[in-house]
C-alpha cells in the first residue's frame, strides 16, 4: 500500500512537473527560432488567401470556431505536402496565439496573430461599448468602438454603425477611411499609428470635434473647411513641410504639429488657437520683426544659400565660440559670402538683430530673423504675431527665446 502511495505521489509529481514546464516561457533561442517557423506559416497563409479570414475557414475543418494543432497540421498538409512544421512548432504557435486555453484559437485570435485583415462585423460587436440614448431619443445604442493594434486593412463594414460617436483605430494598417463620412455622429476619432496620407478626407461629420492623425504618412495637409467645427487636431509625426488647409477651420482651438518638416509658422492669421505645440521641426525662427527690406532679404538669401542650416551660420560667425556674435564677428561674417553686402545694409541688419541694445548677437537674437527660407520673405505672416488667441505655445526650446518679444 506504501508503495502505491508513492507511485501516486511520484506520477503526480510528474504531471505537476510537465505543466509548470507547458507553462514556463520559452527560453530565447527557442523564440527567435519560433520566429523563423511563424514566418514561414504565415507566408504560406498568405500566398494562399488574400483575406486571413478565409484562412481561417480553411483550417478550421469541423466548423466549431476554433482551431486545433490537428486542424492546424492538417490543413496547413492540404495547402503545401512539403511544409516541414513539426508539432511542437505548432504547439508554441497557438499558445502564442491564444489567450486563453492554448490549445486552440478562436477567429478573433488568429487574425490578431497572423496579419492583416479587412474588418468583420463580429469584430465590431465584439469590441463595441458605452451605451447612450441615441440622438433621436428614440431609443439607445452603443456608441464608443475600439478596435486597436489589430492588422486592420479596411474598416468598410464600419458605415452601418451609424450610432457611432467615439472611434480608436490607432496601430493598424489603414490607407483610406473614407468609409466614416456615413458617421453622422462621429464625436472624436483616433486614427493615429496608420499608413494614411491625407487629413480628414470623408463627408465632414457636423458632430466631429476632435482628430488624432499622428504617426501616419501625411505630407500636405489637404483643405479641411468642411469640417468646419472641429475643435483638436493632432499631426504629429508626419512629414509635414507647411501648414495650410485650416485656414477657414475657425473653431480650431488645439493644434498639434510636432516631428513634423515645417519651415515657418504662418497661414493661422485667422484662426482662434489657442493652444499650438509645434516642436521640433525644421523652423529657423518665429518672426517678431517688422517687415524686411528687400536689400536685407537678399543678403540672408545669400547667406542660406552658403549653409544648409542656419545655426551652422551662427557658429561659422561666432570665431570665439562663446556663443554670442560681436559686432565685429557679425560684420565680418556676412562680408564673406557672395556677393558681399552693401555696409550700410549690415549695420541695419545688425540694429534689427540686436533689439536688447547690449552691442552683441546671441544665437536667438539670430535665429529670430534669419530663418531658413526658400522664398524672400516680403509680407509673410509675422510669426507669433499673426495667431494672437494663443494662450499657450510649445517650440523647439532653442528657439522659444523671450515669448515677451513675440507679443510686444
């Protein structure tokens, strides 16, 4: 009796052993190898379905909404004999892939795990919530949807929704959702994290107060009037190299351009911002001068054009390197570019520069007036001056200098 007592214990230790063991992670150089065999099932997935829903289908052979290691090693045989995946490999798949019983996955899993894919009307119902009185009052509906880090491709089946005020579609694979125009109540929606390269671009949404396109791929921002009472816009993280297109946004009180490639502020003359952060960009300054004349225009389009950036200007000026230009360095320096200046214009240029009077230049006394600039810059908007709603301001903070100067 003893010893079948301890054959007990010891079978059952034994078992104790292998699910601890079933249950402990896998040691790196299994994962990056499991990596490789992930890979591999996933190229052949999609060589062989466009749409990883129909994969799905495809391995799941009793129909039941899962997948098992049998259906997965026996469909993936029917789609490609020569596939050499053992079932270990296959095992460490779906406990990857599953949040729950690790033996099988559910559709919802696998799309998640194994890639793109348009989106499904189950997927929606899964993810929907917050319950509010629709805006007939006759009735109640959900009305927030997030569906986020998905793989999303299309989101089409969206537009039956119509209920819908809240949307979060950040860290997918979107390229054109032109389907949200059939939102009516569309509120606020982030889309951030994507592959999209125009703003905004679905029939506006009288409802549409707030937008988050950071992180995509937009390079111009499109005319955005229609939408017309939006009130927060986010676009950071793009490759923005000015700004336009709001112009008549009016309600516009919150604009985010940060990471972007913009030049100069200009083209808010209008608007009722009043928060603006638009931190490091390529921005050689915020005018807080008078308008230029156009022999000074001449003398620093020459300068840029000897400097692909203007600091490295500075520097080039500063023979000391203390960091701030006396009258001599600064004369000396722009009678070295070609052609040389007038001296009459140099000593203009440095009574402009130098608006505190002390008889140097520092480096944000420069970089206030000569900016970066393609174009003379005659009667361009004057930086700070032109957007006056601003309450609060964020730059690059090399260039924020006395926020006091810009209003003065």
């Amino acid at each position: 009796e003893t010893k079948e007592n301890d054959e007990e214990t010891s079978s059952a230790n034994e078992q104790q052993q292998q699910q601890q063991q079933q249950q402990r992670p896998f040691p790196r150089w299994q994962r990056r190898k499991q990596m490789v065999v992930d890979s591999a099932v996933k190229d052949l997935l999609s060589e062989r379905f466009e749409d990883m829903k129909k994969a799905f289908m495809s391995l799941d052979l009793n129909e039941d909404g899962k997948v098992s290691l049998k259906e997965m090693r026996a469909g993936l045989a029917l789609m490609d004999a020569t596939v050499s995946v053992s079932d270990e490999e296959l095992r460490k798949i779906l406990y990857n892939a599953s949040s729950e019983d690790r033996t099988s996955i559910d559709l919802d899993e696998f799309l998640s795990y194994f890639g793109p894919h348009a989106l499904y009307v189950n997927e929606i119902e899964r993810h929907l919530s917050r319950v509010a009185a629709t805006a007939d009052g006759r009735g109640f509906a959900f009305v927030e949807l997030s569906i986020k880090n998905r793989k999303l491709t299309d989101i089409v089946a969206i537009k039956d929704y119509v209920h819908l005020r809240f949307l979060d579609f950040s860290h997918n694979m979107l390229t054109d959702v032109s389907c949200l125009g059939c939102l009516p109540q569309l509120v606020k929606v982030d889309l951030s994290h994507n592959q999209l390269t125009s703003i905004l671009s679905f029939r506006p949404p009288l409802a549409l107060r707030e937008a988050n396109y950071s992180h995509n791929q937009v390079s111009a921002m499109n005319d955005l009037s229609g939408h017309r009472f939006l009130e927060v816009l986010d676009l950071s993280s793009n490759s923005i190299s000015s700004i336009g297109g709001i112009s008549r946004n009016f309600a516009l009180k919150r604009l985010i351009l940060d990471d972007n490639e913009i030049m100069e502020l200009a083209n808010l003359n209008d608007l009722r911002i009043r928060y603006l952060s638009i931190a490091n960009n390529r921005l050689s300054a915020v005018i807080g001068f008078e308008g230029f004349q156009e022999d000074e225009v001449e003398v620093f389009r020459n300068l840029e054009a000897c400097y692909d950036e203007m600091k490295l200007a500075f520097d080039a000026m500063d023979a000391n390197q203390d960091g701030i230009l006396d009258r001599k360095e600064f004369l000396r320096g722009l009678k070295l570019i070609d052609p040389p200046p007038d001296e009459k214009v140099l000593h203009k240029i440095l009574d402009r520069l130098d608006k505190n009077r002390d008889g140097t230049i520092d480096k944000v006394e420069f970089l206030s007036l000569a900016r970066r600039h393609s174009q003379a810059v005659l009667n361009v908007d004057n930086g700070i001056e032109s957007v006056p709603m601003v309450l609060w301001l964020s730059l690059t903070p090399e260039l924020t200098g006395d926020l006091v100067t810009w209003w003065s």
